[in-house]
C-alpha cells in the first residue's frame, strides 16, 4: 500500500501557509517529562524490559506546531531525539492534522547512518469522532544503494510504511496497526509485514497501562511476545 510522496509533500507544505495566517497571540509553549516500563513501537517492545525516560518541548500557534522530543531509548537504536512540525485542526466532527517527523539516533547502531536524521516520515492523519486514522511514509530512508555500501544497514527502507486505525472508548482504547515494508533485499534489517493489536485505558490524564501483541507477521519482522506498559507523562508548567 503507498500513498504519492509528491502528494504527502503538498499537503504539508499547504498546511504551513494555512498556518501563517494563526495570529500571534495564539502562540503557546509547552513541555513534559515522562517515563514508561519499556519501549513499546508500533507493537514492537524495543526496549528488553528497561524503562525509558522522555522528555518535549513544543510551540504552537493556532493550527501550526513543531517541537522536538527525546527519550533514552532503546536495546539497539540508542538514545533518540524526534524533530517535528505540522498543522492541524478540525472541520465539525472531523479532524486533520499532516506533520514531517526526522527520527535521529546519536549513539547505538543508528548512529552509523548519514544524512539529515536517520529516517524521516510524512504523517497524514483524519478522524471522525471516536475513530482515527493515520498514514506514515518513509520519505527519506535507507536505499538498495546505502545497504550495498553499508550506510544505514539497521534503518527502514523507502518503501516502507506504516497505518494506524484507532477508536477511543471512555478511558479505554483500541488500535491496530500494519507494517508495510515491499523490500526483498537480504541486507535490510526489516522485510515483509507485521499487524499489531494495542488496548490501552487512561487512568487520569498523567497514568496509562496498554497491552499490545503481534497478530500477524511476515518472516522479515522477528516474533514477539505480548508486552504490557506502564507510562507516566507529568506536563511542566
């Protein structure tokens, strides 16, 4: 499944002019801390049980946003920090919001790879009520070229994707997610697809538990056990 990259790009770059037109005094910073039992991604426990601390900083102005996000990380990645920007907003029941995202990793495997981040995805997300859906598109991963020359041999491919499909329930909510990844070379770290299934309930706006388990998957993506998180966010005023 692949959505056009020229496409994603538009849409992106027409939610930056909508957002020059948010008036200043609508200008809003913000951060938090947080902390959770492990790192869960995208159904995949990446973590090997150690608890990961995190941390944002982010500035919006009417539907606009950026900010940059970081965690101690994970097993084989390495510390990370996330840059970001996008703009969002709603139309009656219905929801949008498209952002870029470049995932940079200084230390572990990652820190290897060449370029601006070690990958970077468009982000296209719709809802209606309870339910969400949001498109990732690896615009600037890893090529057959890199893994020949052994650059970026641990990173996604370009080809690869991923959707989310969420509802939320009261506290209580569901989501399932698909892999995508169309690259069949051997010296990609991953190949074939992974469906996963989370259930996740908020306690209060700070505690939340989520249960999360891959229902589905290709030889490319490593079995996993189920895993069950606890996280902790606290905002700083």
């Amino acid at each position: 499944m692949k959505f056009s990259k020229k496409i994603l790009a538009g849409a992106v770059a027409a939610s930056l002019a909508m957002s020059a037109f948010a008036p200043m005094a609508n200008a809003e910073v913000s951060a938090s801390v947080g902390v959770a039992s492990t790192y869960l991604w995208r159904g995949f426990e990446l973590g090997s049980g150690t608890p990961a601390v995190s941390g944002s900083l982010d500035y919006s102005q009417g539907g606009f946003y950026a900010g940059v996000w970081g965690s101690s990380g994970d097993t084989t990645a390495g510390t990370e920090y996330d840059l970001y920007f996008g703009y969002g907003g709603e139309v009656g029941a219905f929801t949008y919001d498209v952002s870029l995202i470049s995932y940079i990793y200084p230390t572990g495997q990652f820190s290897e790879t060449e370029g601006v981040g070690d990958f970077m995805e468009a982000i296209i997300s719709f809802g209606v009520g309870p339910v969400s859906l949001t498109y990732h598109d690896n615009i600037a991963g890893t090529s057959d070229d890199d893994i020949a020359d052994g650059v970026n041999r641990y990173a996604f491919e370009e080809d690869y994707s991923y959707l989310n499909v969420s509802v939320a329930l009261g506290d209580f909510s569901v989501a399932v997610g698909h892999h995508f990844e169309d690259a069949d070379d051997a010296a990609s770290s991953v190949t074939g697809d992974a469906t996963h299934l989370d259930l996740s309930y908020a306690y209060n706006d700070n505690l939340s538990f989520t249960a999360s388990a891959v229902v589905a998957s290709d030889d490319g993506f490593e079995e996993a056990d189920p895993t069950f998180v606890v996280s902790y966010s606290l905002p700083i005023e």
